[in-house]
C-alpha cells in the first residue's frame, strides 16, 4: 500500500482503460490526459473520467476499481456515484469520477468521442469541441487550455 498517491504513469493508464473497455464501462476521459491527446504538452496529476450515469455502468466500473493496488475504492457504493460532483478515487494514482462536468453528460456527447488507440488499446477521448465546454474554469491551467483548444479549432 502506498503512502501517497503519485501522478499516473502511461502504464497506469493504459491499464485503467483496458479494464474499463474489458468490462463494457461506458466512460471519456477528459481533463488532462485528454488535452495532451488532442497535442498539448502540459503535465496532469490525475485521471479524470466522465461516466454514463447508469447504475449498471457504475457497477462495472467498480468492478474494475476493485482491483487497484490500495483498495481506496472498496467501500464505494454505485449509486454514490451519482450523488457527488466528483469523486476522488487517490489509490496508487488518482482517478476522478464525474457523471457531470460542465453541465455536460456523457449520453448528451457520445457523438463527441474521438477514440485514440494507444499500444493497441482503444481509448474514449472527449474532442475537441467537448473540450473546450469543458474548459470554461478560471484556473490558469484551464485558460491555457482553452487558449490551446480555441486555437487548434480555427486551424480546422
């Protein structure tokens, strides 16, 4: 069991997504990660993860939760899921949950998933134009997001 939880590494992470898509979890992954997908070089602490609010979902990603290295998500329930704005999962690395972000939902932007393979695992990436919904925050990182975001859009 580890002390503190360190930021993931790429191994965390491909590992992570394919237990998510092993289990059917139907998820994105925005925040961070998802703005170095899309090119920008900046670092990230965390795992952030936009759900499909079903209790079925929730269950499967529990699932897969279980079976971190600490255990910090053991006596999480699926339905807790959906009560909070996020949920900080800080086992060896952290993951935040989310079933909102922004005001946006999962089902509402299906259709703003691009999927990136990486080391042959196919991972659910927020776009773009997803992206930048998401990155209306005031902290300095997400205005150099936007920023990043607003100008990769009128390149297209």
């Amino acid at each position: 069991m580890t002390e503190y939880s360190r930021p993931p590494s790429v191994e965390d992470f491909l590992s992570l997504c394919k237990a998510l898509n092993g289990q059917g979890v139907k998820y994105m992954v925005i925040g961070g990660l998802a703005i170095i997908a899309q090119g920008f070089t900046r670092a990230t602490e965390d795992i952030d993860l936009l759900l499909e609010d079903e209790l079925s979902n929730h269950k499967k990603l529990l699932e897969v939760l279980s079976k971190l290295p600490d255990g910090a998500a053991s006596e999480l329930r699926p339905e807790e899921i959906s009560e909070f704005e996020v949920i900080r999962v800080a086992d060896a690395y952290v993951i935040d949950l989310m079933t909102k972000a922004c005001g946006e939902t999962y089902k509402g932007n299906e259709h703003l998933i691009e999927i990136k393979t990486i080391d042959g695992v196919a991972i659910p990436f927020a776009s773009t134009e997803l992206l930048l919904k998401l990155k209306q925050g005031i902290r300095p990182k997400d205005k150099q997001d936007r920023e990043f975001l607003e100008r990769k859009l009128k390149k297209t």
